[in-house]
C-alpha cells in the first residue's frame, strides 16, 4: 500500500510538472547550499592542514617586538633586530635541526620581456630545509654563497612561469631592482598556502646579498627554526628563549623584545577561524533550506485547495481520512526527497567548482551528504503534515462540492 | 439475476424518523424533517423535487456522505448512522457506487486509472485492478478508451466511465445524483439504458435524482420531495421499457 502510495504521488506531481519543479528549488537550492559550504570549508580545512604539513613539522618563527600570535603587521620598529650570529647561535643548540634567518624586500623582478613585483626572500641554504621546499629542477644554494653574498637566486613556480613560460630557467639572469642575479635552482611547487597566498611566488637570494644590495643594512627581520625530531616545541621554545634572551641581555624579570610562535598554533587557530566560518555560512543555508520548506507547504495547501474536489471524489469511493493523510504527505517528502537529490548533486558540483577555483582539495562527505538527505526529507514530512491534515479533514460533500 | 422488487424482497436502506438540520437557534434551517423511507434490494427508485426539497440531503444520507441529525438508518439491516468518518469510508468502498452530473473524473488521469480507483483503496494489487476496470469499460461500452483522460473524451463518454467506476466494485446500491444532467437527450437516453440494464441484469439497488421526467420514467418507483418530506411515492406509472 505504501509503495502503492509513492506511486500515486508521483504520478500526481508528474501532472503538474512545472509547479513540482518550482517547489523543489527552494529545497535544491537549501541542500546545495549546506552540501557545497561544508564541503568547501572542509576542503579548506585540509588545505590549513596540508600547508601546515607543507611547513615542516616542528618549527618556531622569532621576530623581533612583542607581539600576540597570529598574522597581521606589528610594529617592530622600536625592537632590535636580529643578526646573522643570533641564527648561527641558534643553530648550535642541541634541540635545533635546522636555523632559516630571512629579510624580505619588494622589487620588481624583471628578466626577458616579463616583469613581476614581488617579495624577495633573503635566505640561507637553511630557507629549504625550515619550510618544507624541494629543489625540483638546479640546486640550491651552497654555503660559500650562503656566507658571501653571491648573486644567484633560485625562483619558485609562478615565478617561472610568467617570466620564462616553459623555457629552462637556469642560467639566465633577472634583474632584482639594481641587482642582477643567475638562476641557479627552480622550486618544487606547493600551491596556495594557509591565507590563500600564492606560495610559489617566491624569488630566494642569498640573505647577504639582499641585507647589501638591496637594505644595506645587516638586520635579519625573522629567524625560523626547524626543532629536531624529538623535541617537543615547548622545550625548543623555553630553550631558544633562555638563549635570545641571554644574547640580548634581558634581565631575569624584563619582558622579552622579541617573540617566538609555533606555526602550528598559528595553524591551529586559522583552522578554528575556518571552522567558524563553515558553521556560520551552513547556519545560512540551513536557513534556506527551512525557507525552502515553507515553500513546499505553501504549495502544497493551494495544491490541497485547487484538488478539494479530487480529495472530495477519493473520500466519496472510500478513501479514509488516513489514506488521503497519506497521498499529501508522500508528495511532499517525494518533492523534498527529489529536491534533496538534486540539491546533492548541484551542491557536489559547485564545491567541486569552487574547490577548483581556489585551488582547495574537494572534500565531499557522506555524512553530510546522508544528512542534508535526511533533512530534506524531514521538512517534506514536517510542511506536508499541515496541508495533508487539512486535506484528510475535508467534509466530502463540500469537497464535491468545490469549484 | 432478475430482479422482482416488492415487499418479499428485505429493506436494504432504511430510514426512520430521519430529520437533518443545518445550524441551529434562529438560523435552524430542517433540510429533512422527520422522513421515512425504504428501499429494498434491485429496486430502481427516482428521486425528485425542486431544489430546497430535501432530495440532496436524503442522497446524501443514504450514501453515507452525512449524517443524519435525528432518526435511525439501517443498511443491509445494520444501524450506521452513528459511525464515525472512516467507517462510513469504508462501507461506501465496499456497498456504495456513485455517479455525479459533473462525472467527477480525475483531470488528467486515464479512463482506466479513474476506474482503477476505488480498487487501490480496497487494497487490490494491481494486475487484478487493471483487469477489473477493464472488464467494467467493456461493459459501458468503452473498449479502445481505456488510455483517453477526461478532456479527451466526450460528456456522455466521461459519464460512462464515472459509471464503470461505481460499479467496478460490484456496489449493492448506486448513488446517482443527476446523472444526466450535463448531457443532451441521445446520450441522457443511452446512459440510462446503461444504469437500466446494470439494474436489471447485475441486480444493482439504483437510486437517482433527476429532474426530468422522461429521465425518472426509466426507474420502477418515484418518490417526490416537498419541503423536506416525502409527498409522494409511487411506482412509475409509463415505464420506458428496456
């Protein structure tokens, strides 16, 4: 009888076929909604969690100035800069793998006909090591140019890619503002990091050379430090601390003039703040969803006045209350499940689409996806009861009655 | 089975003492007041009056469509006017076929599946269903019709399959409430050849409201309503012959 029913309500919903479709939009649009924001933040969580993993596991970011945790500017004006020895001092430390001091400064990069302007990272050869690179294609720097400020640099994907096209790096010269240098190495690419920024925009010089050519100064602006296997970033921070704060002679209750953050924390909170965000976003679309199915019962009770006399002929050959109940409610879960499976799928597509655009991992979830189907036909059984109940208490004879 | 009604035969509607009111006090209006009626099994009865009279109510009543404010109702000899809502579905599912003067086919629903009908709600699988159906089209004479919805089928096609939809169910009575109403006078006539012949040869009990006397003229008995009573009730003095 059941099956009979479905039945019947989808031959009914095919007589009005353009009304029934309407009807599903809310629901297609509701489940789309919720199944492309969960995916798309889940994708971007993974992302959070593969830059991280990108970054190397275990590393400790210093700058000078104190500062809270998490990006954004921070003066440092006022605070001392560090030098090549503090990273070579931290280097020694028994805890330390491997010690990245970097400059940055912006210039446009020119070689061939193209031209860029970006960030230039002054680095050690520690740079690769600390973040997680790969030379794909050259080498890297060796510890001679690492000490001696020679002009060569190696260049990241996106780089290469506008300024070279296809054609091989290596061996050609860019021109780094008034400095010119050789490309000695190309970069294995990594994609879009953990605030969305393109990391393979990247142009690497010697940290000597830039801290001459392009700063003149000696100043080294931030120091990042990969810890050995084994130590845990609680004791590799306490010892850095303890270390830092006896090269700068910070006396036992000053505060310190520079900080040290753990990348993961950063990590960490970027991935809540995303969470936050997927929550709120999916709140959003649950509500249309919810508006979605008072859409469906507000088509259902015109279609329940427009077929009073249909109700009327059913109940007058013998339909029960029960049944009539029945027929009204499996169209509407019928028209919600529909709208929830086109929902599934258009949602599907769209984080697929926007997982592709921001070059996120696509992250589709049978939980979720199960869910939204669940609800969906929830809704159907919640807005169709009214209209249903409102149909199976019709009196038959003015149902037979009706215009 | 040819029928022979008369007072052999056992009351198969029976109401006694029967009055229906609509609203109450002042505005009281006594649609039936305080009637008397019984009819017994293979009887043709035509129903007639002007509007107000209390036919409808009377119909109504009998087809277990309403209630019945005062007064008994037995049918097949057991008390029914006190049933609830869905045991009145019930007996009309199994007992009662109706035939309306605006047919009352499902828009845009097949000739077969309009018949089919009743038979879901008896719970019938479906291979029997389309069989019976389709037996009850052969019989109104709408072989070939079978796959036609309502708009494409002419008034006195629809009233055909209105009928084979109450009989479908091999009704005991059927209810039929101006069944030629809507119908010019060749397919009024073919129509109740139609409900004469169910009458005669299947036994069905027929009750029917016209206006018509050369409509009512088809039925054996006549009973005339008159403010809510019955003023006369008579057998059918010139019978139209079968």
């Amino acid at each position: 009888m059941i099956w009979e029913t479905v039945r019947l309500a989808l031959l009914a919903l095919r007589r009005n076929k353009l009304r029934s479709a309407l009807t599903m939009l809310g629901i297609v649009i509701g489940v789309a909604a919720v199944i492309a924001m969960v995916t798309v933040g889940q994708g971007s969580s993974r992302s959070v969690a593969a830059s991280v993993e990108s970054l190397g596991t275990n590393v400790l970011s210093l700058r000078p100035g104190s500062r809270g945790m998490g990006p954004g500017p921070v003066s440092t004006q006022s605070a001392r800069p560090f030098s090549l020895r503090d990273a070579e001092a931290l280097g020694e430390l028994s805890v330390v793998k491997a010690v990245s001091p970097t400059v940055s400064s912006t210039q446009t990069v020119v070689a061939g006909n193209g031209n860029l302007t970006t960030s230039i990272t002054g680095a050690t050869s520690g740079y690769l090591e600390v973040g997680g690179w790969t030379v794909w294609h050259g080498r890297g720097f060796n510890s001679a140019e690492d000490r001696s400020g020679a002009s060569v640099c190696i260049i990241g994907a996106t780089v290469h890619k506008t300024l070279f096209g296809t054609a091989d790096p290596l061996g050609q010269q860019l021109r780094v503002g008034k400095v010119s240098c050789e490309v000695i190495g190309l970069l294995q690419a990594k994609g879009a990091g953990t605030f969305g920024q393109d990391q393979d925009e990247l142009v690497l010089m010697p940290i000597r050379t830039v801290q001459r050519r392009l700063l003149g100064n000696d100043n080294v602006t931030s120091i990042s430090v990969a810890l050995a296997p084994e130590v845990s970033s609680q004791r590799g921070a306490r010892e850095i601390e303890a270390l830092m704060r006896d090269r700068r002679r910070i006396s036992g209750n000053q505060a310190n003039d520079f900080s040290i953050t753990d990348r993961a924390q950063i990590a960490e909170v970027l991935s809540g703040i995303n969470s936050v965000l997927t929550g709120m976003l999916s709140s959003v679309a649950a509500v249309s969803l919810l508006v979605g199915g008072i859409g469906i019962m507000n088509i259902m009770l015109v279609s329940v006045t427009e077929r009073t006399r249909e109700i009327g002929i059913r109940l007058a050959v013998g339909a029960e209350s029960r049944q009539v109940l029945t027929q009204f409610l499996v169209e509407a879960v019928v028209l919600s499940l529909v709208g929830g499976i086109i929902g599934v799928i258009v949602g599907l597509a769209l984080a697929f689409g926007a997982s592709l655009f921001m070059a996120i991992p696509f992250a589709p979830q049978l939980v979720i996806v199960l869910l939204a189907f669940g609800f969906s036909a929830l809704i159907g059984v919640i807005f169709g009861f009214f209209p249903a109940r409102k149909a199976a208490r019709l009196d038959p004879i003015d149902a037979l009655r009706h215009e | 089975m040819v029928a022979t009604p008369g007072p052999s035969r056992p009351p198969l509607i029976e109401l006694s003492d029967v009055s229906r009111t609509y609203g109450s006090g002042e505005t009281e209006v006594r649609a039936l007041d305080h009637t008397d009626l019984i009819i017994r099994q293979g009887e043709f009865v035509a129903v007639m009056g002007p509007s107000g009279s209390g036919k409808s109510t009377t119909m109504n009543i009998i087809g277990l469509l309403d209630r019945p404010t005062s007064g008994r109702y037995l049918f097949n000899g057991v008390e029914v006017q006190d049933l609830d809502r869905d045991r009145r579905a019930l007996l009309r599912r199994h007992f009662l076929g109706f035939v309306f003067q605006g047919f009352n086919l499902l828009p845009r629903t097949s000739a077969l599946e309009n018949v089919e009908l009743p038979l879901i709600y008896k719970g019938m699988p479906r291979a029997e269903r389309i069989e019976r159906a389709r037996a009850a089209l052969h019989k109104v004479g709408l072989d070939g019709r079978e796959g036609h919805d309502a708009s494409q089928l002419s008034g006195g096609q629809q009233q055909r399959v209105a009928i084979a939809r109450a009989l479908v169910g091999e009704p005991m009575v059927i209810l039929a409430d101006e069944p030629t109403g809507n119908l010019d006078s060749h397919r009024s006539h073919e129509i109740m050849r139609l409900l004469q012949q169910l009458n005669r040869e299947d036994g069905i009990t027929i009750v029917m409201v016209t206006h018509e006397d050369d409509i009512a003229a088809y039925a054996r008995r006549l009973v005339s309503f008159a403010d809510g009573r019955i003023r006369a009730d008579a057998p059918v003095p010139e019978r139209t012959p079968a």
